[in-house]
C-alpha cells in the first residue's frame, strides 16, 4: 500500500510509492523516451491498459478499438482507489494509507498527434472528458482534491510519448493550492473582491503581459513568472470550479488552449511543457490539514499553469522556492503575440 | 538592473534576470556540458574571471595561480550588488530592484576533481570559505538572507564542470525557510523545545532512516522525503547559525560531508545532485516580508539539505508542491549504509 507522508517542517505531504520500489540501479541515466516500440495507448492496443473508465466511443463496446478520447486507471498508479485512510501517527509524524485515483487520459487513438494540432472539436472532447472525471470524482467524499495535468515530452516526466493527460485525486490539499486559497480568502476578506479578478484586470488594462484575450478567456504571462514563458490561461469573469464549466465556457478554453499550444510550439520549437488545472478542493470532503479557509466560491477562481521546461531548476530553486527567471514575462508574451501561426 | 517581483497568489518572490533576456532562439534542447574546451576556473586561468574576492593560497598574489579554494563574482549574476532596493508597488504587484550577491566558489585548482574525492583537509578548507563568506556577507543589512549551494552536474543545474559552489545573498528571506522558520516557532512555542531536535532524537530512537550517526553530525533520509535517496545533514546538538560554527565542528561536517558524498557516489553511480545550506536569515536586518517570527536562536536549527537528481520533476510536483517519491526512506537509507567505501 502506498503511504501518504506529513513533513512537519515544510508541512507537505509526500506519496511513498513503496510498490514501486526503486532501488539504487532503478534510475537510468538519460532515460530515453521509448520511440518505435510497442505502444498501450495506441488503438487496437486496449487489452493492455487495465480496463477503461469511460471513453467517448462510436458505437463500438468497451475496450475495443473506435474511440476517440479514452480514459483508464493507470497501471502503476501513485495512489490506490481501494480501502479507507487510517490516519495514523509515528511519533512526531503524520501518516496515512496512500489512498486516491490515478488516471490516463488518453487524448487520441492516434500516436504522433500532438494536442496542438488536433482539430478544435477533437480539443473540445478532451475537455469535456477531463470534466466528467473531474465530477465524478468529486462525489467521493475521500478525496479532497482532483488534480488535472499534462506531461508533454520526457524532459517534463512523459514516460510514454503517446499524447495522454493525467489525473490525481487525493485525500489531502496540496501544499500550493491551500496557499493560493489562503491568498485568495486574505484578499476577499479585505476587499471584498477575488485577487484573481482584480489581476486579471490590471493585466487587461496594461496589456503588457497578454498573449490572447479571448471573449470568455485571457492567457497572459505573470507579473511574477517562475520560469520563462510560464503562461496562466483563466476565465474573464469569476468561476471558482473547472468541474462547473459550462459547454460553451468549454469550447472557447479549447479555443485559446489550442492556440497557446500552437504559439509555444512554433515561437519555442515544440518544448517539453507541463500544464496543471487549478481548481477549489472539495467542498463537499470538508476542511482539509493545513487549509484554514472557508467556503471559497467567491474568492478563488479556477486556472490553468502552463511551463514549457526550457531550463534545469536548479539548488538554488529546489531548496528555497525562489526562482530565478532569465526571460522577463513582458518579452515573452510580445514573442509569444508576434509569433505567425 | 535585474528586478526582485512578488506573486500575490503564491506569495513568492521571483528574480527576473532581465540582463539576461533569454529569446526564444536561446534556450538550446539538450544543453551538452561542456568538456574537453576552455574552463576559466583552472589555474591558470585567473585572469578569465571577474577579479576575485578571497582565497586561500600559499603566499601568491591575488589573482595568479597557486590557490587551493578562490571565490569570484559570479560572471552573469543574477543579482547587482551595487545600489539600493527602491521597493514600490505596480498596481496590485510589489516589486524591487534586484540588488543582492551572486558569487562563485571554486573549490579546487583540478578541473576533475569532484568534492566526493578531495582530501578531507581540503573539504574543510571549502567549508571553511562558505562561513567567511557567510560571515562577510551577513554584515551587509540589505541582505536578509545568503543562501550557500551546490550544483554537481548538468542535470542538477551546474552550467560548468568544475568543481564549485554558488552562494546568492538576498534582500528577501526565501519562501521555504519563512515556511521552515514558521513551524519551528510554533512547535517551540508550544513545547519550549527545537523541532528539529526532536526529530532528530526521534530519528536516533528508531535508527531505521540514519545514514551516518556521527559524534557532532547525523545525516538520515528525512521521514517524508519528497526525492529518492533525498539526505538531511544537521548538527546533533541545537545550532541555530552555520556562520557560528565552530572551526572542532567544521571538521566534524567536513567528515561526515565527505562519507555522505562517496556513499551517495559509489551507491547511485556519481549521480548529478545538489545540496544547499539552510540557516537563519540576518537577524541585524529585521524581519522580511512574509515572515512573522520573532528571535529565532532557540527554535531553527541550521542543516544541510542534500538532492541526488534521480527523476525527472514532473507536472504533478510543479504544480502542487505535492510529491511522489518512487523509494521509501527507510530502504533508501538501508542501500546507503550497506554500500561498501
């Protein structure tokens, strides 16, 4: 069973993955992405995913060939879906079963059709699947988060090159979310307004820093980016839940996420990236360890992160959260707007 | 001038490195290290570096050869040590000039010889270099904090092979250690004792996660490890300050820094990693945003926190500070000790 770990001096959670076991000769140098082989995700391969969870499907059955968008348990999962927490302490720590969901999205039948130039409706499939796993997990009262999130290349920790997303669910609040929520309630609770609306504002105001502003959606680069190129795609107005998107709301994202991807893609020659949903815990889960917010449909507001993995992180990062960007957010967004699709 | 940006979501600063200014075109795939081609820190070479600040040598003049440890400006800093830090908001957004030190600490004349190798006298004179320079710099009380750290090959970050340090000095204290300095206090508020101290003492109780249990220094993989193989190096007794170390400890650190390179060298085969000294910021400099702790000697406890770089840091961690470690501690810690020196 998987363990759910509390470090009492960074207060985060860690998964010890103990069936996965890696041992010392387990890390291969240069871990190459498989090319050539044999591919579980690719169509008339189902038989060699665990059995799906859903599909969108033209009238064939269940793990057969003829779908378009297929969702199945992944098959060394981080997590386990059964049993119950256990919470538990070892002393001075905090430990837990390593309970959850661990998904694969797989985003088309096709093996070398990147997100980015699948057609826009096809886009809009992919979403509509991440927000039906999304409720449906939500209605498990043991997870307090649902996490959404695309590993696209190796360097960015793809293991299959196989376009698919990933999801999470977890009965803890991870550590960043829970101090975005903090953020977000301090802001609320003195302004009586969401810190989100009120940056994307100034953003739209100053326009320095916007890649594409969309009727329902923005995607700009942060004041404060990370890393370079990091883009934040969120909607105009206030909506605190992905899981609540609307199918018109949807098919704009898919509109301004296509095209995010293409301009990365063509400005910064197909980078490794990663992209992560953020969205409110569950309600309905209850407080979770280390969150001291209260109901939050007001004052946080849904968004996804975007990072192309042009640079190492190195100590410096690792060791402190402080980040050193050598591109500033306002040059990367005039390549990004001046980039020809 | 480089500018320090704060993020009012993650409540993070971030340098931007504008001298930098990275284009799209500047972010090469697979960046190789360099080998075999010209290394301005070999001796010899003293000249090809900015004009440099101590070392120790046997009675050459400054700037030739015949040193055994040099520390220089770093070439491409990311923060200007000249000028002051004109703090002032952009809107929503709080911003500063980027006035800090970025400096270089090259720990030998041989181009190949790792710190894993040297001989411990020499290990004692690199970590002898890190206090003074840790001591000079904590004079200066636009510094808030000096963060020592090392990047051992070029998946861990390090852009030249030979073998060096990097300390960066900050007019901001890092959001992890104001998250460290937090629970520190809390814990001694409540109990009168050093949370560190008591982990370790719980750490030494139970044994099955210690590396190295020496006279003044423990090294143990940490209960909730968020890497594999992930090493925490302290002083046994209560030291709240690495530039207060004592020359009797140095050499104690020195041994124990040095068992735990060649275990980690000989177990993972030279794996690249990076390790970083967490201290307390500068007292003399006041409190920092973000930070709320009082006088802190009682409750931070100074350490050493060592990464071999074994994964690759996919979405999942990036997005959530949520982490899936692949190898429990307690194996980790059990290959670390059976390796044979």
């Amino acid at each position: 069973m998987p363990e759910l770990r509390h470090d009492p001096i960074q207060r985060r959670w860690v998964i010890i993955a103990t069936e996965r076991g890696r041992r010392p000769d387990d890390f291969p140098r240069n871990e190459p992405e498989p090319t050539g082989g044999f591919c579980p995700f690719c169509e008339g391969n189902e038989s060699k995913t665990p059995p799906e969870i859903t599909a969108i499907r033209n009238g064939t059955g269940a793990n057969q060939p003829g779908w378009e968008v297929r969702v199945v348990p992944n098959k060394f999962p981080a997590l386990r879906i059964e049993g119950g927490l256990n919470r538990r302490g070892i002393g001075a720590y905090d430990q837990m079963n390593g309970v959850g969901a661990h998904e694969v999205i797989i985003e088309t039948p096709k093996h070398s059709l990147q997100l980015a130039d699948a057609p826009l409706e096809h886009i809009q499939k992919v979403l509509r699947i991440y927000r039906e796993r999304l409720v449906d997990l939500l209605r498990d009262q043991r997870f307090k988060y649902v996490l959404i999130f695309k590993n696209h290349g190796a360097a960015a920790g793809a293991s299959l090159s196989h376009p698919h997303t990933q999801l999470i669910a977890t009965p803890v609040t991870p550590l960043t979310i829970s101090e975005e929520l903090n953020s977000a309630q301090d802001h609320y609770r003195e302004k009586e307004r969401c810190l989100f609306c009120d940056l994307i504002e100034q953003e739209l105001d100053s326009g320095q820093r916007i890649v594409i502003a969309g009727d329902q959606f923005v995607a700009l680069t942060p004041f404060a980016s990370r890393f370079p190129f990091e883009i934040f795609i969120a909607p105009r107005n206030h909506h605190h839940s992905f899981a609540e998107i609307t199918d018109s709301m949807l098919n704009s994202l898919a509109a301004v996420l296509k095209e995010v991807l293409l301009r990365v893609k063509k400005c910064l020659k197909d980078p490794p990236y990663n992209f992560l949903i953020h969205t409110i815990p569950n309600l309905q889960a209850g407080r979770s360890h280390g969150g001291h917010w209260e109901t939050i449909e007001q004052d946080y507001h849904w968004h996804i992160e975007f990072i192309p993995r042009l640079t190492q992180v190195a100590g410096f990062e690792w060791g402190t959260g402080f980040y050193i960007n050598p591109t500033a957010p306002e040059e990367a967004a005039k390549y990004l707007r001046e980039t020809e699709l």
